[in-house]
C-alpha cells in the first residue's frame, strides 16, 4: 500500500502517500492531520474500519522500514 522504498518519520507523510495511492481522500487525510493535531494522538475512528485498518497497516510497514534502516 505504500509506494516502494517510501518511509517517513511524519503521520502526515505516511498519510499523504496513503491518498497519493488512492487508499484515502483529501477529506480523511484532512480530518486525520487535525485530530492528530488537536489531540496528539493518532484517532482512527474518524474513518471507516476498512481505511482505519489500512492505516494501521501503514503505519506498522512504515516503522518496519524505519527501523531497517
């Protein structure tokens, strides 16, 4: 889901590169950034299951490639 040889240290990035890949709209990206921004934690329940999970999966194939670095 993410592009190939793609790794960020910032959610908005990783987040970014999810709707550059069509697995989410400007809206969820918006609405995700700003509830990060206003809680300072990562909410998911402002997207469905299925795009929740997609960024959760992300997230985790994000870091894997952080840390192999």
């Amino acid at each position: 889901m993410l592009e190939d040889g793609f790794s960020s240290d910032s959610y908005s990035a990783v987040l970014e590169n999810l709707r550059s890949n069509d697995f989410l709209n400007k809206e969820d990206v918006e609405n995700l950034i700003k509830e990060y921004l206003t809680t300072q934690r990562i909410t998911l329940d402002l997207v469905s299951d299925k795009k929740a999970k997609i960024v959760v999966e992300a997230l985790i194939d994000n870091y894997n490639r952080l840390k192999s670095k």
